[in-house]
C-alpha cells in the first residue's frame, strides 16, 4: 500500500513536470528570459529525477537473492541520494550560471505575456503534483507537524517529490515577480537576478534532500514506538528474564531489520526456548508487519554484558 502510494506520487509529478519542460523551452528560446529557461532547466531535472525515483523503486522491490540476501530495498535511498545530487548539480548550477549571465549582459524579455501565460499553466500542473504529494505526505505523518514528521519519514519518495514541488512553486513565483519586476521597471537585469534566486533555492532544496537520504542510506533505526513496541513484546514473553539489546534498522521505507539479544530463564527447557523464540517472531511482525527479519538470540545478561565490556577494550 505504502509503494502504491509513493509510485502515485512520483508518477502525478512526473506528468506534470514533463508536460510543462518543453512548453517552457520554448517560451524562453521565444523571449529570451533567463528566469524562464532557470525554470526549464528545473522542470527538465525534476523529470528526470522521478524517472530515477521510479527506477529506485523498481530495483527496491527485487526480492532477496544469494548476492542479496537482504534485499534491495536500500536502492530507493542510493537513488534518491542521486537525486539530490543531479538537483544541486544541473539545477541549481545552470539556473545561478544563466543568471549570471543575464546580469552581466542584461538584454530585454520579448513577448512578456507568453512568459505568463507558460508559467501560470505550469503552476496548474505543478500544482497539482504538489497536491498529490502533500495529500499522501498527509497520510503518513499522523499527529506529528510537518517537520518532525519529514524527519521521522523512512520514504524518501513522497518527501523527495514534495521538495522538489514545494521548490518548482517557489521558484515560479519568483521567476514570475522576477519577468513582471524587469519589465515595469525597465531592468532587464532582475530577469537574471530571479533566475540565481531559483537556482539557490534548488541548491537548498538539494542539500536537505542531501542530508535526509544520507541518514537512510548509511542505516537508521526503526521508530522510537516500535522499537518500543518490540520490546514490550519480547519482555512479556513468558520465558524471557531479560531484554540484554535491541537494535533496528530500515533497510527500505518498509523493511526493518531487527536483532534481539533475550536472557531466557535457565530452567527452560530446550524445546521450550526454540518454541518461544519462534512465538516472539510472529507476535512481533503481526504487531508491525514492516519488520520483515528478526534475528534472536538466545544469552545471558552476564555473557551479554562481558561481550559488550570486552569489545569496549578491544576498541581502545
């Protein structure tokens, strides 16, 4: 359900950005308008980073092979780093270049209305991508404001196309203010000025891409609530004296690696512990089914903490 709703997003935002690139190519070769072609260079970008993010999602739903053996659904993260880094590198780097450009030889915006009439249809389409994407985004945050609920996102599709959409709205407001600003005040050179503000709002909008995808893809633990909630359930299993480490990791928006490390009592009987850990497993991905791998082990608190102690001293 979760990958359906992020292929929907991606796919709304894919449409939209390709429908408005080539409109927008040819208003700027017609005008001259160094904001306009800032504008297709971005929509041309966007396109294909969801193109890439459709691809991140094909490859994360591989299914676990021998070369694989956890899966591939770590390729979403590796994709969606790439797209930060296509925006920061072709989006913002040839909107601020152009700008520049247009700065140091100013020249007039010809045929002003096409520009408006490109961007007003494009900020129809864009906006409702954007929609879409805040819809879904919606879905998935629950109580939690924006924010806090962007840092807590494990699916970099859904927050990916809603940066990119929030950043394509601003930057055509801007490159709108910007062409109406150079032509009533007759200076061609705001033209240029709003085609560097897009670009440092891309080169923005990159680096926080940047710093999310980063955190997914060099490994982040499951929820504070269900790593709580694994907890709860394997202290309460009938067995178990002691809960030594827990630890989580996502290794895609819905699959969570977790590993246990359970102090049974000492008189449980052989055929007992292997029956409660296989219990403890099932009771565990019935409660979150986005745990997809559950490895269990079975030590006691005492052999726990001297493992830990002795790997401290090794370390030093």
């Amino acid at each position: 359900m979760a990958a359906s709703g992020s292929r929907k997003v991606v796919i709304a935002a894919l449409l939209g950005n390709g429908a408005i690139a080539v409109t927008k190519f040819f208003a700027a070769a017609y005008t001259g308008s160094s904001a306009m072609l800032s504008e297709a260079v971005h929509s041309v970008v966007d396109t294909g980073n969801q193109a890439l993010i459709l691809y991140g999602l094909k490859r994360a739903a591989k299914p676990a092979d021998e070369t694989h053996p956890f899966g591939y659904g770590m390729e979403l993260y590796f994709w969606s780093f790439v797209v930060a880094i296509l925006i920061f590198g072709v989006g913002a780097g040839v909107s601020i270049f152009e700008g520049i450009a247009k700065i140091r030889e100013p020249h007039p915006v010809a045929s002003v209305h096409i520009n408006y009439f490109v961007l007003a249809a494009a900020m129809v389409f864009e906006g409702g991508a954007w929609w879409v994407a805040l819809k879904e985004f919606r879905k998935r945050k629950g109580e939690f404001g924006y924010f806090a609920a962007l840092r807590r996102s494990k699916d970099p599709a859904v927050f990916t196309v809603l940066f990119e959409d929030t950043a394509a709205m601003l930057g055509l407001m801007v490159a709108m203010a910007g062409i109406a600003a150079a032509e009533f005040f007759d200076m061609p050179i705001l033209d240029g000025v709003a085609s560097v503000i897009i670009g440092i709002i891309l080169a923005v909008v990159a680096v926080l891409l940047a710093y999310e995808c980063k955190g997914l893809l060099v490994g982040e633990a499951a929820r504070q609530p269900v790593v709580r909630g694994i907890r709860d359930i394997a202290a309460a299993k009938a067995g178990v004296s002691a809960v030594n480490e827990l630890l989580t990791m996502h290794l895609g928006p819905a699959d969570i690696l977790v590993n246990l490390s359970l102090d049974f009592a000492d008189e449980l009987p052989s055929q007992d512990l292997e029956a409660a850990i296989s219990e403890l497993e099932t009771e565990i991905k019935a409660a979150f089914p986005e745990v997809r791998r559950i490895f269990i082990e079975a030590q006691s608190l005492r052999a726990h903490l001297q493992a830990i102690s002795a790997a401290g001293n090794s370390g030093e």
